[in-house]
C-alpha cells in the first residue's frame, strides 16, 4: 500500500470490543490526482511516469453502518475512488488560482473571466463540488450493488482529504469531526438529524405530499396530538418557521409526525435516526410503501480549514469520531483528555494511537456488573466506536 506523510500517526480504532459484530469501517490513504495539460494524450507514457504530473492529497474516512455493516463497507472501499475520479475531472480548474469558465481554457464571452470574479470561485469551491459530487456517485454505486446482492441498510459518512494545504471535512450523518488546537476548538462538521434538518424534510414534504401517502403529517408538534387535541389551537410549526405559531387542530394532524422523537430517540418517519447518509435505497416504512431515501440525503456539508491563515502547534490534532464517542463525551471533554494526554507523552512515538484508544476506551467506560459505566457513574456508550487521531504539525514533510 502506498505510504502514507503520516503513515505513523494516523491510527484507527474500531468497535469498543463490547460485541462481535461491528457495523462501523474506516478508510485512509494518499489520492494521486492526474494533472493533464492541454492538448496532450492521457495515454502519453511520459505523462503516467513524471511525478510531476500529479497532485496528492490524503484521506481518512469513517463509516457507520445500520442494517447491517454492507453499506459502510462498500463505502469503505469506494468513497477516495470517487472522489479521485471527480477531483480529476475539475482539476484543470484547481490548478488555477481563479477557476476558468471554460475547462478548455475557450472564452466564449470576453468578460467570462469577470462572472467568475464576481461570484467569488475559487479552486476550493470546485474541491468542495467535487467531494459533493463524490458522496452521490458513491450512494448511487452503494443502491446498485445491495440491490443486485439483495442486502439492505446503509451508513453515514465522515470524509477528510487534506490537499494543497487546506483541509476538507465533508458530513453526511451523526459522526464529528474536531479540531483541536493550542488555544480553542474548531468543529469541522455537524451532526444530521431528524431535528437538524427538520425544515428540509418538512419542505420535501410540502413540495410532495404524495411522499407521505397519507400516513404522516409534515407539521411539527410538541407532542403526539391524540384526539381530544382536534378543535384546539396548539403550538406548531411548518417548513418556513424557526419560530412557533398556534394552530387550529384538524383530524388530519393527529397522523404520525413526519419528525418524531426528540435528542437520540428522534426518527425520520419513525424508522432513522439520520437524516443524511449513504445506502437505504430498499428502505421502507415498515408496514407501508412509503420509500425514506427521498427524505434521506446523500449530499454532504463541508467545512475547509486554510492552515496558511494559523499557526498550527505541535500537539494540534484534528479527531474524527462516530457517534458511539459523541454520545458521551463533549468536545470540551475530547479536547481537556487531548491536551493532558500529548502534553505528557512528548517522547512516545505512538502516542497519537495510544491517544485514539484512550478516547475509545473512555467512552466505553468499564463493566459494572452487567452494565458499562463512565468513570463519573453516567452509563458508557453501547455503540460502536471509531476514532482517528490525525497530527496537523509537519504535515508536509515526509
């Protein structure tokens, strides 16, 4: 395999080893992108052989699996493929300190450079497509493949690709991703849930009602109605509104809220508790015809990090975790363990490895009895937990 700048740094720690089946996969390499000049063969032998032909990037990715761990092992194995291909696809644009208009360098319209200028696009916003593009053309490739196996289920995803001196981070699902740095914390994404993206959701179904098949209600309530609610005015919400209004009752809103459920126990139909991944394609309501993946997003967000704008210290560390960590720890908790741990393990050249267990192994708590415990008596995480631990000092130099 080919070796990674960081090869000695970037460990991966999977599954709190409380059970044998583990849905959770993780992935990390270099990404070799082929720069092609103008005008010449891709096939030109001289091209695949000058390394200066290509621009590298790196990579690591978590994925956790629902429904079985299938989704996120093909994600596992095909996300950096997709975003290799789409990176190269653009990267005469990226190469460009202003992306041009035209790949092919044509100027159909002499004040085209001027549009671009004006919409404020820069070689990161065709990085940021690029990964975008990847997330759809992998969930597409995931839904072609578990229907010809005929397996079910899907995952979330948590990308970063380091690549000319900046760092992407693209979410699709409930993991984090944190920076951690000398003097704060930078979250790099935030979570998608049923609640997070409750206008989204709200208004694909007002746009199409027939999604619901007159099983749900997209208004949101605080509660379930039940039916001495109908005739009363009640707190509501629709698509539109980040503020609350009051609602007249009718018997068509005491069906099953489209977002139901609040914190963890918050499900998109009643049946995910995400609201973006890849997969789920066969998945349906049960006992209904009702389809979820409209509902369900494949498009990630993504954060970028410029390191040329800060000064990044010896102990800077970006964390990348499941949910199985984030259920139970904070990010201030993350970071304090971070910071003590580094600070007094200068000389251990294992230390960001042994520093991802630890925060696997603290947030699996110890066995009490027949429960798994913190060490402050709330109950550990029963999830599966994945971890990297990946050093930002020094990232250039082999």
């Amino acid at each position: 395999s080919t070796r990674l700048t960081w090869s000695l740094y970037t460990p991966r720690v999977i599954n709190a080893e409380k059970s044998e089946f583990n849905e959770d996969q993780a992935a990390c390499c270099q990404i070799s992108i082929r720069r092609r000049e103008p005008g010449l063969e891709e096939d030109e032998e001289w091209l695949i052989l000058c390394s200066t032909q290509f621009l590298t990037g790196y990579y690591w990715a978590l994925f956790d699996g629902h429904g079985g761990p299938e989704a996120a092992i093909i994600a596992s194995n095909y996300l950096h493929y997709c975003i290799k291909q789409k990176l190269e696809e653009v990267v005469g644009g990226i190469t460009e300190a202003r992306p041009p208009m035209h790949l092919s360098r044509h100027c159909v319209c002499d004040s085209d450079p001027q549009f671009v200028e004006e919409k404020h696009i820069h070689a990161a916003d065709l990085v940021v497509g690029a990964l975008e593009n990847a997330f759809q053309e992998c969930d597409e490739v995931i839904g072609q493949e578990m229907e010809a196996t005929k397996q079910t289920g899907g995952c979330t995803a948590l990308a970063a690709l380091y690549f000319q001196g900046k760092l992407f981070v693209a979410n699709a699902g409930d993991s984090r991703a944190i920076l951690v740095l000398k003097d704060s914390i930078v979250p790099m994404s935030c979570e998608f849930t049923p609640e997070t993206e409750r206008q989204r959701i709200q208004h694909l179904a007002f746009l199409f009602p027939k999604l619901l098949d007159g099983e749900f209600t997209r208004f949101e309530f605080p509660r379930r109605l039940k039916g001495n609610d109908v005739g009363q005015k009640v707190l509501y919400r629709d698509y539109f509104m980040e503020g609350w209004g009051y609602k007249t009752v009718e018997k068509a809103d005491l069906k099953y809220p489209l977002v139901h459920g609040h914190g963890k126990q918050a499900r998109l139909l009643g049946t995910l508790a995400v609201s973006r991944g890849l997969g789920d394609h066969q998945l349906k309501v049960i006992d209904t015809n009702i389809e979820v993946k409209p509902f369900l997003s494949c498009i990630p967000k993504v954060n970028i990090f410029d390191f040329a704008r800060h000064d990044i210290k010896e102990d800077d560390v970006l964390i990348m975790a499941t949910d199985g960590l984030w259920d139970v720890l904070c990010n201030k908790e993350v970071a304090h363990m971070v910071r003590s741990f580094l600070a007094e393990n200068r000389t251990d050249p294992h230390r960001f490895s042994e520093l991802a267990k630890r925060l696997a192994c603290r947030a699996r708590g110890k066995k009490r009895g027949h429960q798994w415990m913190l060490d402050d008596s709330h109950e550990a995480s029963y999830d599966d937990i994945s971890v990297f631990v990946i050093p930002l000092h020094n990232r250039d130099e082999d």
